[in-house]
C-alpha cells in the first residue's frame, strides 16, 4: 500500500471515531440540544413536514439538500439563500447557480409556519435549514447525525458570493478544490459531500439542476446531493460535444453512456431535460455515485474529475465505492463539519418570523 493510500485510509477511518457535536464558533457554541426547553419539538416538527413533501415528490430531498449547501458556501450557514429582494435585499436566487435551479423553498416555509405556531420567534431558518438537510438525507435511506443548533438568521444576503463561491459543474478539479478550502474543508469532505446528490459535488450544488414546470425527466438516464438529484442537459451537454472547444467529447466518458445521454440531450434543444445524477439508485442515497464514477459515468465534468486529476481523491472514490458504510460516517462528519460554517450566533443576526424577509 503506498504511503498515499494510507494516508487517505487513515483520514477516512477517521470518520469512525466519535464526534464531537460542540462546535464553538466565533460568538459562541452550536450544540444538538439547543432547543431542548425552548422547543423541545422541533426536530419532530421539521420531519414530520418534510417526510410529507418527500413522500409527495422524492426529489425533493436533494432539492433541500442542495439548498443547505448553497446556503453555506456564501456567508456561512446562515440562511441568506431563503431571503426574497426586498428593500436592500438582493436575492442570491438570482444567482447564476441558483436560477432557475434552486427549489423547496415552498416546503420550508410550510416548516417555518408549524415551527412559529409551537414556539414563536425561537427557531431560526438556518437551523431549520440544517436540520431538513439531515432528514432529507435520512428519508433517502443516508447516515443519520446529531445536528449541533444554535445558528442564527443573517439580516443581508450576497449576490456576488453565489455567483463566485458555488462550484460550478464545469470547474476544473483545483477550482472546485480551492473553493472548498476557502470554507475550511478539505478534499476528504469535498469527495464525500459530492456524493451526497447522488453524489455529485453536491454539488448538489451544482447537478440536482430545478427544472422548470415543464422539463422532461429522462428516467432510465436521468437523482441524489449526487447521490440523489438530477442534472439538466445544459450542465454536461460540453462533454458530449465539445469537451475541450475542438468539438471533441469527453474521452473519460463511457462512450455507451454517452450515446445514450445523446438521444435526449441533443447539441442544440432540449436544455431542460432532466437526467438521473445516479442512474443505477437515482432516488436512495448509497454508494453507486462512485462506483458509476470508476465505471466512466459520472454524469458531470465534475464528477469525474474526482478520479482523474488528483491522486488523493481518486483513492477516496475507490474506497467509498468498495465501504458504503466509510462513506456514509464520512458523509455524516463532513456535513457537520459543513454546517459549521461561519454561522452567526449569540447576538449576531436575528430568529427571522418569515424565512424570506428580515423582520421589520
């Protein structure tokens, strides 16, 4: 085994290891028993709601999930992404990641409502966020995780930190990489977190691409984070064409895979059909997302990427593909890690009444 296996052995193994859920952060602490008197019920409330949704639509937990990521990455988690324009306000869904694209913003507001009803003015739409994130995972058949709370509600959003701090489907390896570590994550949790959309980069971020109300979804190709969303045409349609601008496709693409993705992803038209980030589980959160990977199809530039330009992390999709379980606790510490992210706490920011519009 060299020396690079081991190493990225030991830091997944590390996963294994009990975690510490008291995260202290600038202006104070986050713990999972933030709410216990205040709210004893509102983790039950938030799974209650949501279970429904998923129940109605499935796709609707990587939709929540993607939106936990996109949430974090631009300010910290402090739900700037759930805030309409308004006044000052200038909505982050208008962002070029998010256009479009970013949904369920309908489910936690019915979310906010019964948690206002049971404890008014008590729990944020951060924590909210956070804790929908864990079930939405959950009801896809993923790892549970304590979720430390206490975060509180930004009163600004950044239309510019979306448009820059989001990895995009087409970045380059190091891009996405470099924009992970602005965060203070690494490439450990940057090969797990893609996982979650069917695991692509969660990119969920980026693949588990809205539709619009009248995109088609392409079953047999066509949802995960990665490991349970879905992709339109326009996020891959460069490697099925044009890879490199000569008007090649992408050589690390399984050709059968890709004449498939060609029938309903032509070189012009249909932009918003919808395909499965996991086309082998598309609606349960496992492990096939890297398996699909170590078989040349990833879905997205992306995706690949995490098995051929880096040593480290191609290591870490072979180890993932072969333990669902070491993915699943990495998954788990990375999103906590994850949800860590610059939150505001103590009496920074608000407890917003209306997730979409700061209190007046």
């Amino acid at each position: 085994m060299s020396q690079l296996t081991s190493f990225l052995l030991v830091l997944s193994l590390c996963a294994f290891s009990p975690l510490c859920f008291s995260s202290k952060t600038k202006g104070g602490y986050l713990y999972p028993q933030f709410y216990d008197h205040s709210c004893p019920k509102a983790q039950e409330i938030v799974r209650s709601v949501l279970a429904k949704a998923v129940a109605k639509e499935a796709r609707m937990a990587a939709s929540i999930l993607r939106l936990h990521f996109h949430d974090c990455f631009v300010q910290g988690c402090d739900s700037s992404l759930l805030l309409d324009s308004s006044g000052s306000v200038v909505s982050e869904k208008g962002s070029n990641p998010n256009r479009n694209s970013v949904r369920g913003f309908e489910v936690l507001d019915e979310i906010k409502s019964a948690l206002e009803k049971e404890c008014p003015c008590t729990v944020s739409c951060a924590d909210l966020l956070a804790i929908a994130a864990r079930e939405s995972t959950v009801l896809s058949g993923g790892p549970s995780w304590e979720v430390p709370l206490g975060r509180r509600d930004s009163r600004s959003a950044s239309l510019s930190g979306s448009n820059n701090n989001i990895p995009a489907p087409n970045n380059t390896f190091q891009t996405i990489l470099t924009k992970f570590k602005r965060q203070g994550l690494d490439i450990v949790d940057l090969v797990a977190l893609s996982g979650k959309d069917s695991n692509a980069l969660a990119f969920f971020f980026f693949a588990e691409s809205n539709a619009l109300a009248c995109a088609t979804q392409i079953g047999p190709l066509g949802a995960g984070s990665h490991t349970i969303g879905n992709a339109r045409c326009t996020s891959f349609r460069q490697r099925l064409y044009n890879q490199s601008g000569n008007g090649q496709p992408d050589y690390t693409l399984d050709q059968s895979y890709a004449a498939q993705l060609k029938t309903q992803c032509p070189k012009s038209g249909g932009v918003q059909n919808l395909f499965f980030l996991d086309y082998v589980s598309p609606t349960k959160f496992d492990n096939y997302y890297y398996k699909n990977i170590l078989a040349s199809k990833g879905l997205l530039n992306s995706d690949q990427v995490l098995l051929t330009k880096n040593e480290g992390s191609r290591e870490l999709v072979k180890q993932y593909a072969e333990n669902s379980e070491l993915f699943f606790e990495q998954f788990a510490k990375s999103m906590v890690k994850m949800g860590n992210i610059s939150p505001l706490t103590g009496s920074r920011g608000e407890i917003r009444k209306n997730c979409r519009k700061v209190n007046s």
